[in-house]
C-alpha cells in the first residue's frame, strides 16, 4: 500500500489508529461513492460494518493509488 508522510503522522492519532489497513484498501477497491476533488485527488468511501457500519473515507492522490487520508465521516450520505 502506497502512502504519503502525511498519512503515516495522522495514521498515529488515537482516532485515527483504529483504522485497519484492509479497511482502506477495502474502501479504495470497493466504493460505494467516488469524487474527484478540484486538486485531482480522489476522495473514496464504503461502509465498514466491523465498526457499526460507519462510513470510511480515503483520499488518494492523482495517481489513484496512493494514500493520503483515511478517516471515519460522520457527514457521509449515500
């Protein structure tokens, strides 16, 4: 799994720590939604039901593949 610096510091956050990478990776195969962000990027969400079937989103750079953020959105509407 690619990943930025970024994603490796906020990745070490106590809310954040919770995050299984086979979460993310489950995210970025499988969506439920995808956008493009004016910046290319690519914000990436699925429902994880192993944590109440909260909505995981993950960021990816323009490559598609590479991990910038992960978090649990609480504002995420399918």
């Amino acid at each position: 799994m690619k990943t930025t610096t970024y994603f490796l510091h906020t990745k070490s956050r106590p809310d954040r720590a919770v995050i299984r990478d086979e979460w993310i990776q489950r995210v970025v195969r499988h969506p439920v939604r995808e956008e493009r962000q004016g910046d290319g990027r690519i914000r990436r969400w699925a429902r994880i039901p192993e944590m109440g079937d909260r909505a995981l989103r993950v960021i990816l750079l323009e490559d598609g593949e590479t991990i910038h953020n992960a978090f649990f959105d609480r504002d995420f509407e399918e």
